[in-house]
C-alpha cells in the first residue's frame, strides 16, 4: 500500500493509460453490459496489442 502520493509513478500511470486508451480506439470501447459485442473482445484487443506493441 502507498504511504503518500510521493510513491505513485506518475509518468507510468500516463503511459498505461495512453496504452489502455490507444487499444480501445482501435479495438472498440465495448460497454461491460453488451454481451454481443463482448464476444470477441478480448481477441480484438489482443490482436491489436501483439501488432501494434511487438518491439516496444
């Protein structure tokens, strides 16, 4: 557990953000509820991942 907001990294924080952000943009924002478009998420957002992250 963080003592102060002195520990939190910042500038990770953004970069996971700007990361999670880039994914969904590509792969679709899908709303937690909407069983149709879940089927396939997480293939959709992998796919992105490995093409787009693979030498970073």
């Amino acid at each position: 557990m963080l003592k102060n907001r002195a520990d939190i990294d910042l500038l990770r924080v953004i970069r996971m953000l700007s990361i999670h952000d880039l994914v969904e943009i590509e792969a679709g924002d899908t709303f937690l509820f909407d069983e149709e478009a879940m089927v396939g998420k997480f293939e959709r957002e992998k796919n992105f991942s490995t093409e787009n992250f693979r030498n970073s």
